[in-house]
C-alpha cells in the first residue's frame, strides 16, 4: 500500500508493510536509496499507521535530506587512476596500465588494471568482471563456513550471483541463495550478515517473529551490521 505524507510545503510517498513480528509497534524505516517503508503490525488501524507517520515527518524528511546529500558523495565511477574502489571493506586506489595481458591485481593497498587500451571503458569491464569473479569465490566459500555453524541445515544450498538495484540478497522459492555481487565490496562482518539473513529464509519464510528470533540466534548484533551497510550502500553500489 502507497500513502503520502504531506509536511508544510514537502510531500513525500512511503509504503507500508504488514509485520508479523510486531506487536503494536510501528517502525518506520527512511534507505539510503530515498524509499520509506512503515512496518506496521497485521491489522492495524489505517488512522493509527497515519497518525504516527505524521508524528515522525519531522524525522522523516531530516533523514531524506541526508540520504541524498550521501548520495552526492557517491558520483559515478570514471574509471581513471587514483579514483577509489572498496574491496572486502577497505578503500583501494586504482592505478591503470596499458599494455598485455590484461590483468587486474591488489598491489601493495591498490587495485592495479592492465588493459590493452587506456580507456575507462575496457578498465571497468575488467574491473566488473574481477569483482564477479572474487565475489564467487569468496561467497562460496562463506556460504559453506556458516552453513557449517547452523544445526538446522543439512546441506549447503545452490548460490548465484545476481546483480539487484535495492537488496544485498534474496532467497527463492526453490531454496537458491542469490548474492548481489557489489557485496563483494561491503566489509566481511557485512558479507556474513546478508548470507546469513538469506539462509534463515531457508527455515523462515517471511519476516515473522521467528525468522528474527533465528537471526538473532546466529547473528546477534545483525542489526548494528544492518544499519552499517544501510549507510555504506551509496558508496558501494555506485558505478
């Protein structure tokens, strides 16, 4: 469900999500992507969601303004030497070279690109495609290390690699783990974390108070990850 919150002259749309998990409490969440989502308890009285809404615009629009200063901040990568690239959390320089065979190495706290052409475009190609191929390797590998750790699962699921514009991971219906490979950018505690959230989804379908209760099991200081990676997102995701 749409709505839209009207605050003085500024008007802004949030959706609104049934949770299962809450009680009477209604949350109100403000992505660094712009989006406001309400998590509200089944059933509750639209006027209520409203109502609280309202009591928070104030709140709302302080963290919309800061969500896109962020953003400005997180301009479009140019490809060029001494631009900044993240790998596994830490900042890296980026240092290119023309010449065969390309190659893409860490060197010494920078990301070293050999590409046959000094153009932007051949370096992000090779660039995108390196951080795929880590990507794969790494979540593999922590798939099956914190697979390791959880009771409940008795074999480790399929996973692939799947470029999202608004989630770090999913879980489908047929029990397959997909990763955004830009998470591969993302610190490590922040890796485990999604991989961990997509495989309670294995046992927990939904976000019901079950599903949080088994994260909080496994990962218990998710949320401090969660916000973490919430601010981080700008950063990691631009292109």
């Amino acid at each position: 469900m749409i709505e839209t919150l009207l605050y003085g002259d500024r008007t802004t749309r949030y959706s609104v999500a049934e949770s299962a998990r809450l009680a009477s409490k209604i949350l109100i969440h403000v992505y660094p992507h712009g989006a406001v989502e309400v998590e509200a308890p089944s059933g509750e009285d639209p006027a209520r969601i409203k109502a609280a809404v309202q009591k928070r615009a104030r709140w709302i629009f302080d963290n919309l303004d800061g969500a896109k200063e962020a953003r400005t901040y997180a301009l479009p990568r140019e490809y060029v030497g001494g631009e900044t690239h993240f790998y596994l959390g830490r900042r890296y320089r980026l240092f290119v070279r023309s010449g065969r065979p390309s190659s893409v190495k860490l060197v010494r706290g920078r990301i070293e690109v050999t590409a046959p052409v000094d153009d932007s475009g051949a370096v992000k190609r090779r660039l995108k495609a390196w951080y795929r191929a880590r990507a794969q390797d790494y979540f593999a590998r922590r798939l099956v290390g914190i697979v390791d750790g959880l009771d409940w699962l008795d074999a480790v699921p399929p996973m692939k690699l799947l470029a999202m514009e608004a989630q770090w991971g999913s879980c489908s219906p047929s029990g397959a783990i997909h990763l955004n490979p830009a998470l591969i950018r993302a610190p490590r505690h922040c890796i485990d974390y999604v991989i961990t959230h997509e495989l309670c989804h294995l046992r927990e379908h939904n976000h019901s108070k079950r599903f949080y209760a088994l994260l909080q099991r496994h990962d218990p200081y998710w949320g401090a990850t969660k916000a973490e990676l919430d601010r981080l997102a700008e950063l990691l995701l631009a292109e």
